[in-house]
C-alpha cells in the first residue's frame, strides 16, 4: 500500500497484541486393545501391559508439558512454543534478528513478551467469569474489515504467513481480543468521560501538538511491481501504465481510471490519498506530488511498489489546526490515555490476587 509508510503488518499486530492461541493438548491415547481381544488367556498380561504402557507414556507427556510450560496463571500453562512464537513476531515486527542480540537483551525480550502474554491470559479468564461470549459472526466481521485493508487475497496470505498465522488461529485470537476490549469497555471505559473544558485545556496548553505542516491532496492510480517481478513482468507493467496514461490525455475521468485499473487499495475510492505531509510516502511519491500545482497529472512516477500516475487535488500550507476540527478525536485520544492507565492499574490488581508461577530462564533457547 502508497499510502503511509507504516504496513500492513502493523495492522494485523494491533489487532492481534492482546491475543493468544490455546493451549496445546498434550495428552495421548491409550494402546491397541484389539489383542487382548482375540485370547482369552492373554486378556489380563495385555491389560497390564497397556496400563504400564499407559502409565509410562503419561509420565513422559508430564514430564515434557512440566518442561515446556514458561508460566502457568491461576492453573492455565502458558507453552514455551506460544512465547516462541511472540517473541519472533515481535523481533519481526522491529526488524531485528536474535543473533544481533546479546544475552541480556534477549532476556529482556523474553520477559517483557511473556508478562504481555501473562497479563493477556488474567484479562481473558476475567472475562469468563464475567460471562463474555463472542459469536463467529462478530469475529467474521473483523476478518473482513482486515481483508479490506488488502488489495489482493494473496497479500493478506502472505502477510499471515510472515506472521506465522493461519486464518483458524487468526480468528481464535480476534475472539479472546474482542472478549478482553468488551471485559474493557465493561470494566473501565464506560465510566471514564473527557469534558469539553479537558479537551480545551490540553489544546491551549500544547499548541505545538496541533500545527499542520504543507499538505498535499492527492490521488493516484498505482500499477503494482513486485521485488520479485522479472524483465517481462515490469514491461508488461510499464506498457500498462502507458494504457492508462493515453486513457487520461484522451479525457477520461481520473478517478474512474483509478476504480478500474489501480492495484492500490486506494482505488476503490478513486485513487484519493487523502492530505498527507512530507515523511509519509516514500521519497520519489512524495517529490512528485509537492512540486505538482494543483489539478496537475503527473508524468509516470516509479516507486519500490510499481508505478504511478498522480493527480493533486489541493494544497494546505502549515497551519494551526483550529480547535473544533480536532476536539472529537482529542477526545477519543485523552480517554484512551486515561483508559490505558486504568487498564494497568487493574492488570496489577489481578496479578496480586493470581497465582502465577514462571519456569523461565535466561539461557532457555528461543526456537525459530
């Protein structure tokens, strides 16, 4: 996606920060039965020998669950195989690699992803005590809202991949995140209110927060490039924008163009961006738009995403942003600050009442 910097790949995490995959079953089945069946005589050596069998594999499947747990909260083990796995995705998600790492911060790492995770799992059992349940409907909604965010089926897929998720886990984890925003709003934020004179107040005393620097309105009708892409798949790319471009000299409508013909997400509204400052797109995007006048189409612009034609629709320069336009979502800010401070102080409170035991240790290896 053109439109900011920050990926796709963040937006899946926000979603997914307060979840976690259920415990994995651990247990086996007992032996064949089928020969103590067929002789008599041999009925009771192959029943006790399927009870010392049973018995054996039991004690291993102990031992190897005692082995794997990094923590276990009020009776709920959490698996060295979860924290593997959130540990990874959060190394990915700040592009860092466990081998650049030393062994201290690699702890520090472990631990501040097992508490998350620890602090997860006391939300969500508070939420079956409170009786929260969320129907595969809501969940569906959300996937949905997700795969909106794609222009292709195979990005989300990939990203999932990347973020070693399967759709069935996705779904698993939107359903305890949905449960703990609901114990949340339930518990905390329905009590919490910002007035006006807040609102006021934070505007007039941080008057630096709320200046708009020079804008751009722009739309765009993007033709996709992959990193991957060979000689023949960029010409047939460059041939295509060509298409579009000579569509646009002919007269056609910018942004029907963009409805029908852009690989952006973008396109299903025309192409339209939306204001956006210097920093948020990528360089060769953002040189482009800036120095275009406003109702100007731009020549072919290449970017690491494919290539661009770009029509700027207005210009702001920097600004105060007047107080009536941002106090809704100065609003929603302020409480979510006041909301997340609660959420802690709450968080705490459970921890004092849990019985929480942690088995992790500094040299434990973190498996890819």
């Amino acid at each position: 996606m053109i439109n900011r910097k920050c990926p796709i790949y963040f937006f899946i995490a926000c979603l997914i920060i307060f979840c976690s995959m259920n415990a994995f079953a651990m247990g086996s089945k007992g032996g064949d039965t089928k020969a103590a069946e067929e002789k008599t005589i041999e009925k009771k050596t192959n029943k006790t020998k399927a009870i010392e069998t049973k018995a054996i594999e039991t004690k291993a499947t102990e031992t190897k669950a005692t082995e794997d747990k990094v923590a276990i909260i009020n009776g709920n083990p959490i698996y060295a195989d979860k924290l593997n796995i959130e540990i990874d995705r959060a190394l990915n998600s700040s592009k860092t690699h466990k081998d650049s790492l030393n062994e201290e911060q690699l702890y520090n790492v472990k631990t501040k992803v097992l508490n998350r995770l620890i602090e997860e799992e006391l939300l969500f059992q508070e939420t079956q005590k409170e009786k929260i349940t969320v129907t595969d409907n809501r969940v569906l909604e959300e996937i949905e809202k997700i795969k909106k965010n794609f222009s292709k089926p195979e990005e989300y897929e990939a990203i999932l991949k990347n973020l070693n998720l399967t759709e069935n886990d996705l779904k698993l984890q939107l359903k305890r995140s949905i449960s703990i925003q609901e114990l949340i709003n339930n518990k905390i934020a329905k009590d919490i209110k910002i007035s006006d004179e807040d609102c006021k107040k934070f505007y007039d005393d941080n008057q630096n927060m709320f200046k708009r620097a020079d804008s751009v309105n722009a739309m765009h009708i993007l033709v996709k490039v992959d990193n991957s892409a060979t000689d023949e798949d960029k010409e047939k790319a460059k041939k295509k924008i060509e298409d579009i471009q000579k569509e646009l000299k002919a007269g056609a409508d910018f942004s029907e163009l963009a409805k029908k013909y852009s690989d952006c997400p973008s396109g299903k509204e025309g192409g339209n961006l939306g204001f956006f400052s210097k920093g948020q797109m990528v360089k060769s995007f953002e040189d482009a738009a800036f120095n275009m006048e406003i109702g100007q189409v731009s020549d072919i612009v290449t970017t690491n995403f494919g290539y661009h034609l770009i029509k700027v629709i207005d210009k702001q320069k920097e600004m105060s942003v007047p107080y009536e336009e941002v106090k809704d979502q100065l609003a929603r800010n302020l409480k979510q600050e006041k909301v997340s401070k609660s959420v802690g102080s709450y968080v705490t409170e459970l921890k004092e009442k849990a019985k929480i035991e942690v088995f992790l240790k500094k040299n434990d290896e973190i498996k890819n």
